[in-house]
C-alpha cells in the first residue's frame, strides 16, 4: 500500500495498492465513520487480491 505509487515502482515493488493521501494513506477524517470503514474495507480487501494474484510484472490493484 503506498501514497505515491511512483516510488513503490522504482524501487521494485512488484503489487501496489494506492492509497489516499500521504498524512493520512488508510483513511479519510473528512470522511463518517461509516464512509470511513468502507474505504478502509476496500483497501485492504484490494490488498488481499494483490496478495493472491499471480502476477508477472509490476501490477497496481
């Protein structure tokens, strides 16, 4: 998971999951506590695809 997938490729990151914002890259504070979950439930669920996929190359999920 990385807030500036540009670095995660140049150093070698093979699976990148974007995330929302460099002070704050797994949750939104603008955001309620219900949007707020979502959005983290989503990430990680991304996360896990990336983690079960076979992958060749640099992918960004």
């Amino acid at each position: 998971m990385a807030t500036i997938t540009t670095i995660s490729e140049s150093v070698g990151a093979n699976r990148i999951v974007p995330t929302v914002a460099i002070p704050y890259p797994v949750g939104n504070p603008n955001l309620n506590t219900a949007d707020e979950y979502n959005l983290r439930k989503d990430m990680v669920g991304r996360a896990l695809k990336g983690l079960a996929t076979e992958i060749e190359e640099t992918t960004q999920f």
